[in-house]
C-alpha cells in the first residue's frame, strides 16, 4: 500500500496529448515537471526548449514544424517554436488573457484559433494565420460560446446560449478574409432550440462546404442522434440515429463526413460506417483489446492518436498508422528525456513489433484490479448500469465497500479504469460506481427521470444499488462508506443526514448543503450550465419549499454518520461557506466530522500535492469507521 495514494492521485507524466500534422510525432504537457515534450518514435522524448515556466495549453502548427505553447506565469503568453530553426516567436495577441486553444484536435489548414478574455474580461478570439503576421481579432458578440469553421479556415457559424437555456444558431455574414462580422447586423440566427431538449443539444462541428453544422440533440425515442442543420434554410434532418441507445460521432477531417459513431451503454461501442476503417478497427481490437477514445488524427485520416483501456493493465496511448498497420505504444509515461528513457522507447518499440502482449508487460508497472460490468434493479423496477471493483489477493468476500457516486449529475461513470476504485481495491476495498437515473448517456427519458429528484429517488437509486451489492455478498453491510464530488458530496450527505442510516462514513467534497442558496448562486451566475441546473434542479423562490427539505444543512441536527467535508477554498460553483456551515452545524449538535478547505482549488480538487493529501485523510477515515468490528 505503500506509496498508493501517489501513484493513484499524483502529477500525471502527461495530459493535453497532442498528435502532429504529418502523423510522426505526440506532444504532451506534464503535471511532473514543466516543459513540452515531444516523441518521435525514431528519436525519443525531448523537451522543447521553452524554459521552466508551465506551459498551460499547446497545438501543432496546422503547416507542420512548429509548435504553439500558451506558457504561464504571472502574465500567460502564446509562442510559436519552429523545430526546423530552433527559433521562438511571440505570437501573443495584444490584450489577450486566460488563453487556450480552440478546438485543438480538430485538425485545421493554415490557422489556429485563440481563445480567452480581453482586458475588460469579456470572452475574445484571434486567428493565427502565420507566427509571422500579427493575430487577427475575431469580432463576435457578447455570449457566444463557440466558433467552427470549414476545412479552408473560413468562419462560417456561431453558437450562443440564451438566459433560458435556448440554443441559438447564428450564421456569420463574411468580410474578404473570411472573417465574422460583428454586430447584429453583421450576422443573423438560423436556428433556435429551446429547454428542455436545448439543455442536452451540442454543436459538433461543420460541413466541408461550410453550409451545415451538425449537433448532438434527441432523435428516436429521445436518444441522442446526429442531427444536420443547413445554414442557409435553418432547416435540420437526421443522420445518424438508432433509437436505443445514445450516438457520438467521429467525423473525417477533410470530407466533414460521419465516419465512426460512438455507442453509449454500459460499456462503449463503436460502429464504424465505412468498410475501410471497419476493417482496419477489428485488426487493431484483435491485436490491442479494450476500449478506445481517439485523442487525434491527421487530416488524410491516416494516422490516429488513441487510448486504450483494456481493463487489465493501466491505460496506454498509441500512436496507430492504418496504411502501415502499424501501432506503436506512445511512452507518455517516461517523462523528460534521457539516456535510460530513451533506452525505454526502444525497448516499448521493439516490444510493439512483438505483440500487444509485450508492449502491455513493457507498459504497465501496476496491474489493475478488473472492473465488473452489473446490472441493478431498482425499487420501481428501472434497471441501473454500475461497475464493481474487489479487492485483488486472498481477501474473501463480503468486502468493506465505498460506494462512489458521480457529479453532475448529468454526467456518469463509464466502464474503465478509475483512479478512486483502484485505490481503494490496493487497500483492500471494493467500489460501485452506478449511473442512477438523471445520469447522461442512458437517453432524455432516462436523465429526465431525475429532474426535482435530488434527495429523491435519485437517492433511491443509490440505496438500490448498496441493497444488491449485499444481496449478492459483495459487501459487508456493517463496512460501507459512501463518498462523492459535487452533486457526488450532496448525495453522501444526505446519506448521513436526511435518509436511513446505511453508511459508516459519508465523505462530501465540493459539495452543495443549502440547495435554494446554491440554486440562488447559479441563478445569478453566467455558469454556461446555469439553465440546466434551474431545469433540473428547481427554482430558488418557486421551489424553496422543497429545496429545503432537501438541503443536508436543513437535517444537520439529525446526522446519524461521521462525515468528512472537503472543499476548494475558490470554488466558483459551489462557494466554500457550504462546507464551513455545514461543519459549524454538526458542530453545534455534538456530531462527528471533520473539515478541510484547501486554499487554491476551485469545484474539485487537481492539485497533485492537494490529491494526495486529501487520499491519505479518507484513508485515515476509511481505515477507522470500516475496520472490522469484534464480534
């Protein structure tokens, strides 16, 4: 167990990966140690020579050779490294701030497109059309959240969301450089959409021809489908749907076509629409197993950046060129260069040549414990997906088990390698995770069924789903621990609070207590989900009623369980005086608990050093309130 909670929750070897231009080369960013680095499979792993400053987001030049870094600081800048001349360039554009690339994986032509906010703090864009030549501003108006353009770099739609959740489509007129006009007589609204199916409608991308756009909204039976809108008529048909289950999609770079749906489920799916890739997908799931996630490709669809995740080894990136047939395991792992990591790539190459199975054995210095698929019936006869992970060794079951609930939730848990469940599988636990009803990926319907819910049959679910665990002597219903984020915290508490007592622990971090003060906070926010969360949730005046039966604060004097509250000290969302109250409360009726805000953190905690410490407190805590009893 020793060293557990940093190997599950410290600084990743790298995150942000990205895949050059011409396929031959895979960037990323380190939470270890600063810097950009860049493998080529024939070279190894550098660093790019940028200084010691973090950078903070990157991309690859669309011509190829060079590479923007955004790096932080007490000022962020944008850079542009050209590998071929070693020189560096300022490209920052002039009044820019909190700058981030947009639609970094979306391969572009000759530009790129900076977000961030200008020195009023309002959202701006700028287009990079040459390190060369000064950034151009993207004139948009105020609210829009986001820009596509065609394959030739042309802007040709926009995106806003109204105050009541709406969607609003509009369709730039263009200047000779192919630039957003701006103001209202400038561009105009295509298509609007409004709540409740706007709340789970999103823009994917455009046409070639830069006349469609095509969006993720409700088709047959109220699963997600691809839907078309034509620009110019704002009328829309369906293309890709199946009524059962929800559908994502992968479109090709250059044509702009539908070329791989992703299928929601218990477990992901992926359906590839063109024979080619069908075939070239069953060659790679023979030799690599698991489940993939596409992390990039080039624009002639050659060559593809992917995860896979076979549930038996640590996830693992491959850089995947199907002309060649080739996929070689991408060291994201190693680090910074040097002699023994570049002896490593090597030998991940040589391992490559001979199997998955080698390159798995070269990869993987922890072997995973199995995440199990199940199904859990519910009280009113739904049935929930969920995913169990046992401890690994000679413990035998009933196990002390944590129950980890989601955030959200309009989120879910997905099949796969979880850092939580895996920590608590090290140190002898089990873990079941479960996509109560309001969780995405199930279909309308299904994440309907939790609107006005909190602290309802939502929590039902989660009652439901530790039921079955004991039921099928999974758990020991004696050593149970329930711990969640966000919405994940909200539900632990209530666990503790407002419900039966089921649980020994209960461990809320980020979490709302006072649900019509939260509501109340989000209302008056310009939080991008603010319609959501008033749909689903209710409303602060209208609703207080019910909002207050349902706050943790309002049982505070009836808690049964030991709690923990965890919270970032600048959380946006959720305002820290939730957990502080909270605690105050539990204080003043003598009940058991223990606070932590960790200054710096925001709604959810990401700092390495703040991951670890906050692991090695609830396993303090898990390790007392779970121990096994004398009987």
């Amino acid at each position: 167990m020793r060293g557990a909670e940093r190997r599950w929750f410290g600084a990743e070897p790298a995150v942000h990966l990205a895949l050059s231009p011409d396929g031959r080369a895979v960037s990323w960013q380190s939470e270890r140690e600063p810097g950009l680095f860049v493998w080529r499979p024939e070279e190894g792993v550098r660093r790019l020579p940028l200084g010691r400053a973090p950078i903070v987001d990157h991309a690859w030049w669309p011509e190829g050779g060079a590479v923007l870094a955004v790096v932080g600081g007490d000022t962020q800048r944008a850079v542009v490294y050209d590998e071929a001349t070693g020189r560096t360039t300022d490209v920052t554009p002039e009044g820019l701030a909190q700058i981030h690339v947009v639609d970094r994986d979306q391969p572009r032509l000759r530009s790129l497109l900076l977000g961030g906010a200008d020195v009023e703090g309002r959202r701006a864009w700028h287009l990079l059309a040459a390190p060369s030549v000064p950034a151009r501003r993207v004139q948009v108006d105020a609210g829009t959240g986001r820009l596509f353009s065609d394959p030739g770099d042309r802007l040709c739609a926009a995106t806003t969301r109204a105050t009541d959740g709406s969607l609003v489509v509009h369709a730039p007129a263009r200047t000779e450089e192919g630039l957003m006009a701006a103001g209202a007589d400038g561009r105009w609204e295509v298509w609007r959409s409004g709540p409740p199916g706007s709340l789970v409608t999103h823009p994917v991308d455009v046409t070639a021809d830069g006349h469609g756009l095509y969006l993720s909204g409700p088709c047959r039976g109220g699963f997600l489908g691809v839907r078309l809108l034509d620009l110019r008529t704002g009328k829309v048909r369906t293309v890709l749907d199946d009524g059962e289950h929800d559908l994502d999609v992968v479109l090709h770079p250059v044509t702009r076509l539908p070329q791989l749906a992703l299928v929601s489920g218990a477990r992901q799916e992926h359906r590839a629409l063109a024979p080619d890739l069908a075939a070239d997908l069953g060659d790679l799931g023979a030799r690599h197993p698991g489940e993939l996630q596409l992390a990039g490709l080039t624009r002639d669809n050659i060559t593809w950046l992917v995860r896979i995740d076979d549930g038996e080894t640590p996830p693992r990136h491959l850089l995947w060129n199907r002309a060649a047939n080739t996929a070689l395991p991408v060291p994201v792992e190693l680090g910074a260069p040097g002699p023994a990591r570049r002896a490593a790539t090597h030998l991940l190459s040589a391992a490559a040549r001979l199997g998955p199975g080698a390159a798995r054995r070269v990869t993987s210095g922890v072997r995973v414990a199995p995440t199990l698929t199940v199904a859990i019936p519910a009280r009113d006869g739904l049935t929930l997906d969920g995913y169990l992970v046992t401890p690994a060794g000679g413990a035998a079951p009933p196990y002390p088990t944590v129950l980890l609930v989601h955030g959200g939730p309009w989120s879910r848990d997905s099949w796969g390698l979880s850092p939580e469940a895996q920590w608590l599988a090290e140190r002898g636990y089990a873990s079941l995770r479960v996509n109560f009803r309001g969780s995405e990926g199930y279909g309308t319907r299904f994440l309907d069924l939790g609107r006005g819910e909190w602290g309802g049959a939502m929590q039902d679910d989660l009652e439901d789903a530790l039921r079955w665990a004991v039921a099928e002597g999974h758990t020991d219903p004696d050593r149970v621990a329930v711990m969640g984020q966000s919405y994940g915290g909200y539900a632990a508490l209530m666990a503790a609070t407002a419900r039966p007592k089921a649980f020994a622990l209960a461990v809320a971090v980020c979490a709302p207590t006072d649900l019509v003060a939260f509501v109340r906070h989000v209302r008056e926010s310009s939080h991008h989900e603010r319609a959501h969360f008033l749909h689903r949730i209710g409303d602060p005046d209208e609703d207080a009623e019910l909002l207050r039966a349902r706050s943790p604060l309002t049982h505070a004097a009836a808690c049964h369980t030991p709690v923990l509250l965890v919270h970032g000290g600048d959380d946006p969302l959720v305002p820290s005086t939730h957990a502080t109250t909270m605690a105050a409360a539990l204080a003043g009726h003598g009940h058991p608990h223990h606070c932590l805000v960790l200054s710096g953190e925001g709604h959810g905690i990401t700092r390495p050093a703040n991951r670890i410490r906050l692991a090695r407190v609830v396993g303090r805590q898990l390790a007392f309130h779970l121990r096994k009893r004398r009987t």
